[in-house]
C-alpha cells in the first residue's frame, strides 16, 4: 500500500489566507484554489469582485501544478512551440483541464508534493505573487511548527 | 468486408513490460497506455508514483499515434504555427484528446499499424524513449514467434 | 496533514487478476478498471472480446465506488424515481461520469476506502461478481500478508 | 494477434441504401449512420430533411448497438429504473453518447458483430424499422454472394 500525505483543510485555510493578504495589497480581488495531491478541490474562495472564469482557471491552475509537480509559468516556457523540450499542446489536453498561465504552483511537504495553489483574476505575474504568498504561508506554518 | 489485425491482452502485457522496465531505468514512474488500431484502450499501467495528468494523457498520445500512423513528436513538429505542412490546431481537435507531446507511438506489423502505445509523465524525451522500448519489446518477441 | 492509504500497482494487478479469473468462469470477457481513493486510474485491462464502451464504463463504475464509497448497485436502487433516500439524478452528473450500473466496489483497508474496481461488459449481476472477485482477491492478499 | 472482421465502404453504401428505401417508403427523411465494430462512423447520410439532432443521434445509436452487441430498443428496456437487470444510467453515461432509444441495431457475421446501424427522425419505431431494411440488406448481399 502508499502512504499519502495531503494537505488538510486547517492548512488549505491558512494558504488562502496568505493569498488574499498579498491580493489585498495588490489591491487585485482574487480567485484562489486549492487542491489536494490528486487535484482534487479541497478549498476555494472567490473574493469579492473576483472574476468568473477566474473560478475555472484558478482550479485549473491549481490541478496543473500539483499534477505536474511544477509551476505554470514553467510549463508555460515549455509549452512555447519548437522548444527543445517540447509540451507545446498540453494546454489544450484533458479538455483544456490543463492550465499553463502563470499563477499555480505545486505545494511540497520533505520533497514530495502534497497539493497545489493556483490564483486568478489579476495579471500572471500578480496571481503568481499571490500565490506564492500562499505558499509561503504554508511553509511559514510548518516551521512554527517545528519549532 | 475488412481484416484487421488487432493487439491482443497478451502482448499489451508485453509492450507494457518493455516500457517499464526502460521507466526504472530512468528512475521516472510513468503512465503507459496501449490502445488497439481504433485508438481503444486495452490496458494502462500508473506506475507508483506516476503523474494523474498523465492518465489521460498517456491514453491521448496512444490514441493520437494509432490513428493518425505517426509519432506524435512528429506531430508536434507539423504543428508548430508556420510549418509548411501545417497541423497547426490540430492538438485542439477532439475536445483537446489530439496529443502532440512526444511519447507516443504507433506500433506495426507488416506494415500496417495495430496499435499505439503512450507514456507520460517525464520529459517527452523520456517519455518517447520508454515508449520505444515497449514498441522494441513487442518487436523482440515476434522475432523470437518467428524463429 | 492527512495521512492516506492508496492502492499501488502490485495489488492492482492482484484485484484485476481476481476479476480475469472469475470473468474466464463466467466465459465474459471483460473490462476491468482498478482506481485510487481519489477515483484516479491506476490500471486497466480489456480482456480480448471486452467491448468499447466498457472501456469508459469500467472506469466510471471505479471511480463512482471509490467516490461514493459504495457499491454502484446499491447507488442504483437509491437512484430510482421516488426513493426514499432519493439520489435520481446522480447518474447524470459529473457529465455522466457517475455510473450507477452494477460491478463498481469500493476496496477497503481498516475501514477507510483505499481503491476501487469497476467491471463492465457482461450483465450488471456478472460485472458484479467479477468486481466481487476482484476484491476477495485483495482480502486473501491481505490476510496471507498479515498471517 | 487478434483477427477482426470490420464492415467495408461498399457494404455501407448496401446497407445505408436498405434503410433509404424503406424511409422513402414511410415518407420520413432519415439520418442513417453505420459504424464499425469499434463503433467508428464508416458512412454517414442524411436524407434531404433529416433532422438536425438526429445527426448525432443516428451515431449514438449505431455505436451503442455495435459497442452493446444489442438492439438499442433492447437496452432501453433494461434501464427501466428498477428492472431486474438493471441497466438504469447507461443512457447517460460515456458523456451521453450512450442511446438505448429505439433505431440502434448490430450487424452481424458468423457470430461476430461487425458493424452497426443507427437510423434517426422518425418515431423510434420508424427508424429501426429503416435500421432493420439496412441489416436485411446486408444478409441478403451477404447470401447472394455465398451462392
């Protein structure tokens, strides 16, 4: 049998938590999800002003980073057609489900990848921000509790 | 009426084998997929730890080289915008289950195709090269049928 | 942080080979469609003669039993117009990948949902008593392990 | 290596005609589709006032009685909610592609199925009246050539 580990809901909270603050200050309403290792929605909060295809993408952001085990952004690169190592046409699989904007990454706990963050409504490189702070959060969390 | 050769359960099992053995070679547990020469799926494999994206895509691939008779990096390559001979949108086409990322490839015999095997979850080039064992696989054992 | 038990690969085959077993009984040649606890594929099979639509079938039945943590039968009989425990219309969601048809089972260690089998392509009482199969095979795994 | 019998363009057009002509009889423009064993569209018509729906329909139907090995009008009785056999929820699955209504038939040789029609515009009971003139096509090509 496999052990998983996978975030829970205290964590997914404190995660959001961390993007909305960023969003705030960025003055951008966002669109943030997160999921499990699976990709599977475990939390999502739509701030108010938030878009509505930003609900889809942000889950599509969040699924493609855990699955992938990478950014978006990075996919982004590789999907550009001819690069060398070439998943030009991954954004368009799995019923356009895969979502290479910038804006998801992949959560990790001792190196294994145990959900994802993906963030949507403002520019790539804003929702990237929030996301991240999302992440940070999460890590900020972890060592607290470690210590 | 048409005769149609066709894969069966025994040596997709075979193919199966080929490619895995080449995936703990490279230390990246993938998803493989065989289909017949409709593109219908006769078995999968997720490797322990091999990404759920590549679920459907490891199936998209085999589908997409079964039925269109090519490798699916040479796909991609006709697919890049511009290309003389040009597939661009193609990797849109079927609600998106057109694979073009490298890795999945046609499997014959004399001449005509009765498969196509996927693999997903590593680089395209890691992912094509297990899909090459699994077509070396198969080939190996009609040889050794034959002798 | 959730800790998760999942499937892997080794007793995937075990189940599947159960249910190849009791399907060559039967003399239906069936599909056969092991999933993880979050419904994701990990394997699959179409013993020669398995039809198409099973294919899809199979793999729904799995993910419905895992999701639902239920026999697809019993989702069935809670699906019917006007019962009690009224479900009618689940068999519609998720774009028709909830399947309500007899021969998915959820696979259990400890109590806790760890997997599921979905079998199609014979009558719903068959693809049950290979999905039956498929699952004693996996208890008599466990049990020689624990002995 | 399996040996498949599959439905050849020119059997098609046989059935395809069969079907014609016992529409023109009804006075209902029909949509008639004849598919392979794997369910893959082989010939396509619609007559000059065929419906617009049953375009897809006609599809779903011939693939359903390929893929089910059963008369569509067959599987709509099974899934009757709470029949004994129940097969409640097959017509919504595989993304509705799934048709139990009327008008679906396989086509048959030695046993085997290879091929289906489905016919679409009519009442149910119309339109496998015209699926069944295409299936009396056949055998009657089929008996001619044997002779």
């Amino acid at each position: 049998m496999l052990i998983i580990n996978r975030l829970n809901q205290v964590e997914a909270k404190f995660i959001i938590e961390g993007a909305v603050i960023k969003a705030n200050k960025l003055g951008v309403p966002m669109c943030i999800s997160v999921v499990d290792e699976s990709g599977s929605l475990i939390a999502f909060e739509r701030m108010d002003g938030g878009k509505i295809h930003s609900i889809t993408l942000s889950q599509d952001k969040a699924f493609t980073a855990a699955s992938s085990r990478k950014a978006t952004h990075e996919v982004n690169q590789a999907c550009i057609p001819g690069h060398e190592n070439n998943l030009f046409g991954i954004h368009t699989a799995l019923g356009g489900r895969m979502c290479i904007i910038g804006g998801g990454l992949p959560i990790s706990f001792e190196g294994k990848v145990i959900g994802g963050i993906g963030v949507s409504s403002g520019t790539p490189k804003q929702d990237l921000a929030c996301a991240q702070a999302g992440v940070d959060s999460f890590n900020r969390m972890l060592s607290q509790a470690a210590s």
